[in-house]
C-alpha cells in the first residue's frame, strides 16, 4: 500500500500501483454517526476530483462523500450492503468505499498527507 492521503472533505485515499482505495476518515465517521446505509456508484463509473462519489447515510443525516482524485472507478465495496456499520467499526480497512483507478496521479499532491490532516482537524477544533 502507498502512503494515506486526505482530502479537505475528509476523504482518504491509499494509492497503490495506480488504483486508489478511497474512504472516510476516522473523524468524518465519528461526525456521522451510526452509518446505516451506503449509496455506492457502478464500476466503470467515471468522476471528476471533487464529484459526488458515493451518499452515506447515518441516524443524524445522509452525507455526500467526494471523489479525490479523478479517474474510473473499478470496485466497490458490495459487503457494505449487507453490513454499512463497518464504516463506524473500520474506516481505514474493511470500510473503504471505491477503488479507482487514477486518471491523474498529479491531483495527488492537492491532498494532505496524515501529519498535515491531523494539523487541519486541530484547526477546526
């Protein structure tokens, strides 16, 4: 796996030979709450960084989470479906949303890495 980045929104990405697993952080579940049903995009759908990538819906409000890079993407989390809590219980491992595929590695250096992240949430304390 690469090296964990996040975006403004409190999305993460973990790229690894040109596919990037993408998620929620740990912040952004503790801010939602009980997560009880994901919306979750097709394979092969394309996104723009910044599109509407997924809807996450918790017992407090449905959120939008955003794309953080461009690109196709080529999995989803279909165990969602069956268990959408595992966002709560492992945002960073068996609660990843997409995998895609980079359209443009470049975008990368937009997001933050983990101490620029923890630096950002200490701002919006």
């Amino acid at each position: 796996m690469g090296k964990r980045l996040y975006s403004r929104e409190h999305e993460w990405i973990d790229v690894d030979d040109g596919i990037g697993t993408v998620g929620i952080s740990d912040y952004a579940q503790e801010q939602l709450g009980d997560v009880v049903f994901v919306e979750l995009p097709e394979s092969g759908h394309e996104v723009e960084s910044g599109d509407e990538l997924c809807v996450v819906e918790s017992v407090k409000a449905a959120s939008e989470v955003y794309a953080p890079v461009s690109g196709e993407v080529v999995e989803v989390n279909d165990a969602l479906g069956d268990d959408p809590a595992e966002v709560n219980a492992n945002p960073y491992g068996s609660g990843w949303f997409v995998w895609i595929r980079l359209a443009n590695a470049g975008e990368l250096d937009e997001l933050m890495d983990e101490d620029a992240y923890r630096e950002y949430l200490g701002e919006l304390a």
